[in-house]
C-alpha cells in the first residue's frame, strides 16, 4: 500500500476504520492500492483502478509532517524482494517468492535492529520439487 491524498498524518492514519471490506476509493483504498512512482512529483491517477500514483514531492511531505526516516510499505510487486526510491525515503518490501508460482521474484523480509538500522534479509521461492503440498483427495470426517 501507500500514501493517500486524504491522510496527512500518521493520526489520521490510525482513525481509519479498517475492519472492513476495502472500498473502491477514499482513505482507506488509497492506502491499499496506491503505489510510488518516479514520473510524477505530486499525485496521479493509478493504473490498478483504485488508489493514486504518488511521488517524490509527497513521501519527502509526509515524511518531515510526521518525523519521520522512510516509510516501508509492500503490496507491489519488486523481483529484487526490495527496493528504494526517493533517497532511502521510501523502501517497498515484497516477501512472496516467485509470486503465483511464475515470477521468478525473489523475497524479502527487514530485519531491524535498531528504529535505523535494519539489513534485508532474501530468501526465494522452495523449488517445486521439493515444496510439499497436501493432498486434494484427503477429507477430512465431520464427526470424529
């Protein structure tokens, strides 16, 4: 997820009522769906149909409003497990390996040991080979 143009603080944040269904737009959405980009400085319209494309401009805003380093946020798709963007600003995070089984991503995890200080941890995908996967056949009774 990401930033929204109707949260300007990390108070506004925590007022979102998120034990709920994610709707088609407004705050809670936009932190869902939206994504960073490098072509645009400010907000644009997302490609995924819901939440914005936000820029430089807008994570070095939220950022200084709410003190704080980087923001570290997932629900993109990065075949490096990691990435950064905006000077270390922003960090995006994807911890599923080889994602729906076809690409050939790496993952990763951050793994802090200090509020600044953290390494990535990567890992990959178990090879199919050797992933164990349970049974379609077996049913369990209803009664035991």
């Amino acid at each position: 997820g990401g930033l929204s143009p109707l949260v300007k603080t990390l108070d506004n944040m925590r007022t979102i009522v998120r034990d709920r269904e994610v709707p088609q737009e407004g705050p809670l959405s936009d932190l869902v769906w939206s994504d960073p980009t490098d072509t645009v400085q400010s907000w644009a319209p997302s490609p995924r149909g819901a939440g914005w494309l936000f820029g430089e401009a807008i994570v070095r805003q939220f950022n200084f409003i709410n003190s704080l380093h980087m923001i570290c946020r997932s629900h993109q798709l990065v075949m490096e497990g990691y990435c950064f963007m905006f000077d270390r600003k922003l960090a995006t995070v994807w911890s599923a390996p080889n994602y729906y089984y076809r690409c050939g991503n790496v993952a990763s995890v951050f793994e802090f040991d200090t509020a600044h200080y953290f390494t990535p941890v990567i890992f990959e995908a178990v090879p199919n080979e050797k992933r164990d996967t349970p049974s379609k056949q077996q049913v369990l009774p209803y009664f035991v």
